[in-house]
C-alpha cells in the first residue's frame, strides 16, 4: 500500500466516525427507557412539584441525550413542560436525572393533573381524559452542533403508564 493510500484511508475513517458515532447516539436516544423514580409513584401532580426519572440504556454503546422534555396538553392549551437536562448513560445501565416543571398557571394545572390523576386510578370522569396529550420530547445533537430532536405524541393515561411502569431492562 502506498502512502497515499494510507492518507486516504485515514482521512475517509476520520469523516465517517463522528457521523456513524451520531447515528448510534440517535438510534440510543431513541431506544432509552424511562420511569419515575421517586419515593412517591407517579402522578401528574407530583411532576408538577418537580421530582426525578430514570433513564434506562438498553443499547450496547453509551447513548447520551442534550434535553428530555414531556410537554402536557389539555384541549390543545399547553398546560405545563417537565424537563431534564444533559446525560450520559453507559451501555446497560440506568442514571436517575433530576427534573424540573415549569407552566405559567400553576395552581391550575396542578388541580387538572389531580383530576386527571384521580380519572387515570379508576375515579369518576369529571375532565375528558381524551384531551389530555403529551409530547415526549429527546433532543440530542449530530456531531455535538446540528439539532436532532425526536417526539413522541401519546395519550397521558398512555405516559401514566410507562411512568408507573417499575420493571426497566437495567433493573
């Protein structure tokens, strides 16, 4: 093998490793399994005093992610956002991140997440649960700088339920 051969090689596998590196951090990203992890189980009402959810990495390379986002609608009206900030998670393995909820009529939407919580253990309907939807947002950057963002839109008796969920593929 010449030099020059040698030179190119080493130039394709240098371009080609942070795109192939992305592409697995976004198939992670997506594949991440999550819970609530708290001393209390999961309500509506306790995302909304804060509180922390654990990240399960079922892949077999590290995944890490820039932003975890569920944004909650009732009648298409954002009524509130609960957020984590960056992580990294190693291959098979959980992390607990801590998360913030932020919404601009508190007291508001901390009545309908009761309502709906209630609903959502097998009280009466008072609020159509129907109208009640969440974004599950991963954000997670291509090469640390171009925005990738995947969203998954589900029913919020559908997000009680994965958050309730006490059995991840770490654990």
């Amino acid at each position: 093998m010449n030099r020059y051969s040698i030179i190119t090689f080493v130039a394709i596998i240098a371009i080609i490793t942070p795109f192939a590196y992305s592409g697995l951090n976004i198939i992670g990203a997506n594949q991440l399994e999550y819970n609530w992890n708290d001393i209390e189980e999961f309500s509506f009402f306790e995302m909304s005093n804060n509180g922390e959810i654990e990240f399960c990495n079922p892949m077999l390379f590290p995944t890490s992610f820039q932003e975890f986002k569920i944004t909650s609608f009732y009648d298409q009206k954002n009524i509130g956002e609960f957020e984590t900030n960056s992580a990294t998670i190693s291959s098979k393995s959980s992390i607990v991140k801590s998360g913030n909820f932020s919404t601009e009529e508190f007291q508001a939407t901390q009545h309908m997440f009761m309502t709906l919580d209630y609903e959502f253990d097998g009280g009466a309907i008072r609020l159509d649960p129907n109208k009640f939807i969440v974004l599950v947002t991963i954000q997670t950057p291509i090469m640390g700088i171009i925005p990738y963002s995947n969203t998954v839109q589900m029913s919020g008796f559908e997000l009680d339920q994965i958050m309730k969920n006490t059995e991840l593929s770490c654990n």
